[in-house]
C-alpha cells in the first residue's frame, strides 16, 4: 500500500525544521562578545587538531568529512544533527541547578502557538488516527508544592507511524500538536494517542553518518512538552515508555530515568499519571 508518508524525504523534513529554526530563533553569533567567540571556537578547533593527531587521519578522510559537511546543509540537517548528537550536553549544563523537574532536549521538531485545548480536552486528531488511546493526568506546581494555576502545557509527538505534522507530508497542520492551561489547582488533563519508536530520517547526510558508522538511527518512542508559567523557568522535556527497546540506546541520549511513565491499562486504552514540578525564575 503506498501511503502519503511514502513520500517523505530526508530533505523536505530537514528543510522544514531549518525554516522552523530561523523563524523561531533568529539570534546569531553577533549576541556573543568576540572573547568568548574566541575562547569557544579555539576549543572546538584544538579538539578537532587532536583528534586528528591521536587517530593519524588521513586526506581521504578529510575530504570525506568536507564533502558530509556540505551534505548536512544542503539536506537541511543541521537542526537534526545538532539536536540529536549535541543538544543534550547544552541541556544537562543549562539546567543542572535546578531542583522541580528534569527536562530533556526540545530536538528539531517544535512549533510554537499549537491550538489551546483548556484545562482538559484531546489533541487534534484524525478520525482514524492509529494507535492505542492515552490518558494524561497530571498537575503542574512550584517547588515549595503551591499550584500553579494557568501554567501552560504544550505537547507535541509523532504518530503511530514515528511521523510529526508539519515535517511530514499528508497529515493535518496541527495533528498531535496543542496546548493546556492548568486549572485552579494546578490539573490538566490530556487525550491523546501512544506514539511510535522514532527513527530519525535515514536518506540524508545524518542518515549517511549512521549507516558509515554502523550505528543505528531510532530515539524510544516520547511525549515533547513545554511547561511554563508566570515567574518560573521554561520546562522542556520528553516522557517515555517502560519497555521500549530503544530507551536504553537512544541515538539523541536523551532518556532519563525521572521521565519514565507508568501506563496503566484501562478502558479503551491507557492512563498515565504525570506532573511538572517548575523551579522559580
Ligand atoms: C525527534 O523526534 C527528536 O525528538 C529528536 C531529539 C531528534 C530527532 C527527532
Ligand atoms: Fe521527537
């Protein structure tokens, strides 16, 4: 059966996500004093200069780096191949002083202003939209316990079928994407459906890299949120599932065990239970 997914592309997805980016997050190096340019860009190089050294690499490997180097940009892979082998480490140092909850990396795939749901409502979804139906209950509050009433909950994840709206063709511009405003108590309450393993695209130059090395391309299958509310630092973080096999081997390394969820069958599907504890700003 030829499906519209059949026609996505390493390139039209990495085009998408390097749009989304510079529309979203439009500063450059200009925003960062020419010293710490310079301590940065010297560390990088020096890191390089001795890899090359210790392994005695050679002009053939050389050429091959250039040549996937140019690659990267002209499959629009940049976003993906910073978010899955990079952004964790940026991640782990930009929050370590925080005491609510752990987050993970955002990744390449997040669109702001999703459709408002309210305090308790289902994602935008397809009347025949696979996979099993998830309950979602959960409660945002400060780190002294207090409420946080109207925090913001916003949630995006690819379908059954390991696809995003909006990176893939033939799926409604919103589906599985929106947003939740916790209600005076702090409770939301979501539907939706249980995502699929990921595997991140294979046809284009981060595909070429994992094939070359050997490695392998898929990310468990994870819920993406955004938490925030007023006077409190911006949550970003990825929940998963008990028992997927990649949750050990993700390629984006970016599973912790504080983001495990805990199914419970019920009617008609599954139930999670799961909140979000924000540290003040
Ligand atoms: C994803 O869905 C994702 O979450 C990350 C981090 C990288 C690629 C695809
Ligand atoms: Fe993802």
């Amino acid at each position: 059966m030829t499906t519209a997914h059949d026609s996505a592309t390493a390139a039209a997805s990495g085009a998408s996500a390097t749009e989304r980016f510079k529309s979203d997050k439009p500063s450059g190096v200009s925003d960062t004093p020419p010293e710490r340019v310079s301590l940065l860009a010297r560390s990088v190089l020096d890191a390089v200069h001795s890899t090359i050294r210790e392994h005695k690499v050679t002009y053939d490997e050389f050429n091959a780096l250039k040549a996937w180097l140019i690659s990267v940009g002209e499959d629009g892979e940049w976003p993906l191949f910073l978010d899955v082998w990079v952004e964790h480490v940026v991640e782990d140092v930009a929050t370590e002083h925080r005491e609510g909850n752990k987050g993970t990396i955002e990744g390449p795939y997040y669109v702001p202003d999703a459709p408002e749901q309210g305090a308790s409502g289902s994602v935008p979804i397809r009347d025949d939209e696979p996979g099993t139906p998830l309950t979602w209950k959960g409660r945002v509050t400060s780190t002294d316990g207090s409420a946080l009433a109207g925090a913001k909950v916003e949630l995006w994840h690819a379908d059954a079928d390991g696809y995003y709206s909006q990176f893939a063709p033939g799926i409604p511009e919103w589906n599985l994407r929106a947003s939740f405003t916790a209600d005076a108590d702090g409770n939301f309450e979501i539907r939706t459906v249980r995502p699929a393993p990921y595997q991140i695209p294979t046809d284009g130059a981060c595909g070429k890299l994992i094939a070359a090395a050997g490695w392998h391309a898929w990310r468990p299958a994870h819920l993406h949120v955004k938490v925030s509310a007023p006077g409190h630092e911006q949550l970003t973080a990825q929940l998963y599932f008990p028992g997927d096999a990649h949750n050990d081997d993700d390629i984006a390394s970016a599973v912790k065990p504080e983001l495990m969820l805990d199914p419970k069958r019920v009617d008609g599907g599954e139930a999670i239970d799961y909140g979000f504890v924000l540290d003040p700003a």
